[in-house]
C-alpha cells in the first residue's frame, strides 16, 4: 500500500482540500493511505485557528484523510522555510510515507526541485545578501538572487504555493528523507475544481464554481456569514456544532486585551529573544507597542518594505505565547494522534516498527519521553490556554485541554 503526506492547516477543511485528497488517489492508486501533517491552534500566518485541532483533524478524516497527526508549535507557526521543515519531519518520522503530496500555482515538480537546489548553492547565498543590504524585502532579495542563477523559473518565487513547494523540496533533500514530492497543479489548463478557483479568484480571492479560498471562508464564519457550499458537508457539520458549543469561531480578536496587556508588560529588551531574524525588528515592533492602541494598529506601525506583514503577526504571536528560536528542538520529538481511521490504525501498526519517534495516542504518554519532548508538549498545552480563553463562551474554555482530550477515532 502506498503512503503519501499532505503537510496541512486546514483552517478550515474545504472542497478543495477534499478534491487534492482525490486528486493525489487518482493518480498514486484508489487504496493509497493519506498521512496528514496538521498545525494545531495556531497557524503560519501568525493567527488562531478558527476551529480547534482535534475539530479541524476529525473534518480531515472525515473528508477522504486517513490519520491526522499533530505539527508542533514552533514549526506551525515558523517562517516558510521552518513550517516545512516541521511538515516534513513529522511526515518522514512516520517511516511510512514515500510520497509527499502539496498543491502548487505552476504544478511542475521539477522546476521546484530545481529552485530548491539553486537555493541551496553558495552562489545564491552570495545574490541573496547583496539584495538584502539593499535594502528590499526578504522575498524580493530572494527572487532576483534566484533570476540570476535560473531566469524565468525563479517565477515560482512570486507564488505563495510555489513557494512553500521549493521549501518542501529544500527540506526533503536537507533531511534526506525518504520520500518523493509530487506537485499537483493549482491553475493552468487542467480542469481540476481547484485550478479553476485560482485561476479566476487567486491564492487569497473570492470563491468561483462552489470552490473558495480558505481566506475567505474564514471571513465568512468570522462575519457570521454561511460559508457551506465551500466546505464539505462533513466539515460544515462539525462546524456547527462547535459554534453550538460556543468553541468557533476563534479569532486572535477575541483575545486582543490579553495580548495588549502582555506586550505593555515588557520592557525592549524582553522582546530580542524573539527576533529570529537578529534585525533589531524587535526595536522597531517595540517602539510600535508604545504608541499604539490595538493589534492591527501596532503592525501596521512596525510594517515597513523590508519587514513584511505576515513576518510581524507571526512574530507577535510569539511573543503573546511566549515561543523563542530556542524552543524548536532539533529534531521532532513525537508524533501525536489528532484522528484517523480505519485505513489510519493500519498505517499506526505499520508505524509501531518504522517510527523514528514515539506516538502519542494519549497526551499522558508524554511523561515518559525524553526532556525535549516533554519541553514541546509543556509549551503546547501552555499555548492551549491561551486559545480556547479566545472561544466566543468563556464558559466553553475549560483548562487542561491538551492534556485531556484524545484522539478521534473513526
């Protein structure tokens, strides 16, 4: 049986993440097992998730996944380069996935791995500098650094899952894992449900033939719109019930104050820890603290050509759950359960002799691991609190949840 790996958000799980799942069946074999590799209650763009993990896990194996396994903090919401390098450690621990599945705007594996290896060389670390001194933005230096080693395929650096492609193609070929990418297409001339979405409304657009980008279902449930022709009907379901419960939507409003109080309550220096770029940015994001009033306010002070706006909210996200450089270990420690199903037990028992790292099927099973996992997991049920006080019920935030809740099982 083969095995691929889908590195995920799923914030929240729609059609089109239904369709790749159908997609990647169709051309690998109908019996192939689906590994997911999934951020948990806080994603890369430096946000909450919308819904809650094992929520989001269950509409995964609901929707065609067969196991859901959790993407630690630090790598969930890291830079490109750290969010697939997390991805792939997770997956390539399993022993078990030899494909690596993602979508991407220009759909040829090729010319990612390509830009991948140009991104690796020496030469490109030389352009890239030169660019940086100038004075441009990180993702403006690193195209024209790749324009001068590649020409046009550097273009792929312009589109955001065509980035995250070559990061994932860096990190395989770093990791030395054993495991294959394989892009599928996102626009161009195939007929596929999700290529003609971005093609007609972009990465970050509207919604076109039933199909929505996952930006904008998210500003539908956060408006309180009805956002169910775009999910599947499963996750829409799950949805429901959980704004029932009075657990979604969460949104990093709803925990604005408590994150004004802890960027009030430090002082310059408490913020360099978190600088990983070691800019200074944390001067200009501090100074940004002490003359303004609201989230949006204090990034849109700090933003500047060479800092961009994704970069400051992960950094602030940070700084509010307290995540430094430091506190991604060297390798992934565990590999915890979210959900799965049948189809995902059998990949599990293939995993119990294939696993370069312990699974955690319950949360209690973490106190007899080593001292980086236990430092991981402590970090993430920290980070839990401070999610679900960000329910729209305060009533539903009860504490201890990464510690009591257990997997879904299908």
């Amino acid at each position: 049986m083969r095995t691929a790996g889908i590195i995920s958000e799923y914030n929240p799980f729609h059609r089109g993440h239904a369709w790749q799942i159908g997609e990647l069946r169709r051309r690998l074999g109908a019996e192939t097992a689906v590994v997911c590799a999934m951020s948990g209650s806080f994603v890369q763009r430096g946000d909450f998730a919308v819904m809650r993990t094992h929520a989001r896990a269950e509409a995964a194996v609901r929707g065609g996944a067969d196991l859901v396994l959790e993407l630690p903090l630090p790598w969930a919401i890291a830079s490109a380069e750290g969010f697939a390098a997390g991805g792939v450690g997770v997956l390539a621990a399993t022993g078990a996935v030899d494909t690596l599945v993602f979508g991407s705007e220009c759909g040829d594996t090729e010319t990612l791995k390509a830009v991948a290896a140009a991104l690796e060389s020496e030469s490109f670390a030389a352009y890239l500098r030169q660019g940086l001194q100038e004075g441009v933005s990180f993702a403006a230096a690193r195209e024209a650094a790749a324009r001068k080693l590649l020409g046009e395929k550097a273009a792929v650096l312009a589109q955001p899952n065509d980035i995250l492609g070559v990061e994932y193609c860096k990190a395989v070929a770093r990791q030395n894992a054993v495991m294959e990418p394989l892009a599928l297409p996102r626009r161009g001339s195939t007929i596929a449900p999700l290529a003609i979405l971005r093609k007609v409304v972009g990465h970050n657009g509207g919604a076109a033939k039933g199909f929505a980008s996952a930006s904008h279902i998210r500003e539908l449930l956060i408006n309180g719109a009805c956002a169910d022709e775009f999910l599947t009907p499963e996750s829409a379901a799950i949805y429901a019930r959980e704004c029932a419960a009075g657990r979604a939507p969460v949104t990093m409003a709803n925990a604005e104050r408590a994150i004004l109080a802890r960027l009030r309550a430090m002082r310059e220096e408490d913020f360099a820890p978190f600088d990983g770029g070691g800019e200074g940015l944390y001067h200009r994001f501090y100074d940004a603290v002490q003359r303004e009033t609201s989230i949006e306010d204090i990034l849109a002070a700090a933003k500047s050509k060479r800092y961009a706006y994704a970069r400051l909210r992960r950094l602030l996200l940070a700084v509010y759950l307290g995540v430094t450089p430091e506190d991604t270990p060297q390798r992934v420690p565990y590999l915890r359960v979210l959900a799965c199903n049948e189809r995902g037990r059998e990949v599990l028992k293939t995993m119990k002799t294939t696993a370069a790292a312990p699974i955690l099927t319950k949360s209690a099973q973490v106190r007899r691991l080593d001292a980086d996992a236990q430092r991981l997991f402590a970090l993430t049920a920290r980070a839990e609190e401070q999610y679900v006080l960000a329910y729209p019920s305060l009533a539903a935030a009860r504490p201890g949840s990464a510690w009591t809740t257990d997997p879904v099982i299908l």
